[in-house]
C-alpha cells in the first residue's frame, strides 16, 4: 500500500493573483489524488508532515514577494532533502507563455536555497481592484488584464503530481 504524498502549497500576494494561481495548483494536485493544503506562506507556522512543498511569490518590480523570501529562510533547513518547486507570477503581458522567464535574483537564491527542482513564472493579472496608484493608472492607460494561462498552470501541476508518485 502506498500512501498519499501531502504537499503544502505557500506563496506570497498582494493583489490576490498569485493566491489564485496556488489555489488552481492546490485543485490540480488534488485531482491527481495529491492531499494538498494551499496556505499564505505568512501564516504557515510548520512544514511537518508534508512530503512536498510547492512556494509562489508575486513578482513587483523586479522583487519576489516578502513573505515567500521569509518562508526560504525560515525552512529551509527544514526542507532539506524534501522535494519543493518553485513559481512566480508577475508579467502584465503573455511574455511568461511566449517564452521561459528566469527568476530574479531573490527566486533564483531560494532556488538554490530550497534545492528546488524547478522554477517556473506565469503571468500576473492586473485589474481595476488592484493596488496602488501606478497599478490603477496602468489599468486606465490598457495596460491590465489576466495574463494567467490556466492550462499551463494546471499541466504543470500534473507534472509536479507525476513527480511525487
């Protein structure tokens, strides 16, 4: 009998973008019969038990998000030798579906960091809601919209679930 892997899924958001992504791989992953829990990586107060973890930050101006960075250094001794990926979300234009987006600088240290087996971006989304006077001004001048590709989203995450069987 094998058992279920558990995979936690953080990410760190401002606008709620990116808890949007990790809430479509949370429900990709438990299609695949993955037991998952998608949490805000602020709030996550332990990695125990989980055999996995997935952690997304939102990417602003050219930084990944805090509370993804924080997550890094607080586990990543913890998450030694456990699988983890990685992903940020950010590019206002179909740039992250036209071509593969590296991570900056602060994804690429928790790449190493985590020993992650991959890091992926997809992009953002920006809308009349979102934050900020730049943001709503973007919007205004045309600049907004939802440039998250759902089925990439969702195949990867068959992969990540292919991985852990």
């Amino acid at each position: 009998m094998t058992t279920t892997p558990r995979v936690l899924v953080a990410y760190g958001t401002k606008n709620g973008a990116t808890a949007g992504i990790a809430e479509t791989i949370g429900a990709a992953l438990d299609r695949e019969g993955i037991a998952v829990d998608v949490q805000p990586a602020g709030q996550v107060r332990s990695v125990d038990g989980y055999d996995a973890v997935v952690l997304g930050g939102a990417l602003y101006a050219g930084r990944w998000h805090r509370d993804a960075r924080r997550f890094v250094r607080r586990y990543a001794g913890e998450l030694n030798g456990r699988p983890v990926w990685l992903f940020s979300s950010g590019p206002l234009d179909d740039s992250a579906d036209a071509r593969e987006i590296g991570p900056v600088a602060q994804a690429a240290s928790a790449v190493a960091a985590l020993h992650a087996r991959q890091h992926i971006t997809f992009g953002g989304q920006l809308t009349e809601t979102t934050k900020g006077f730049i943001a709503r001004a973007m919007v205004r001048n045309g600049k907004g919209g939802d440039f998250r590709n759902q089925e990439r989203i969702q195949a990867w995450s068959r992969g990540i679930a292919a991985a852990l069987r």
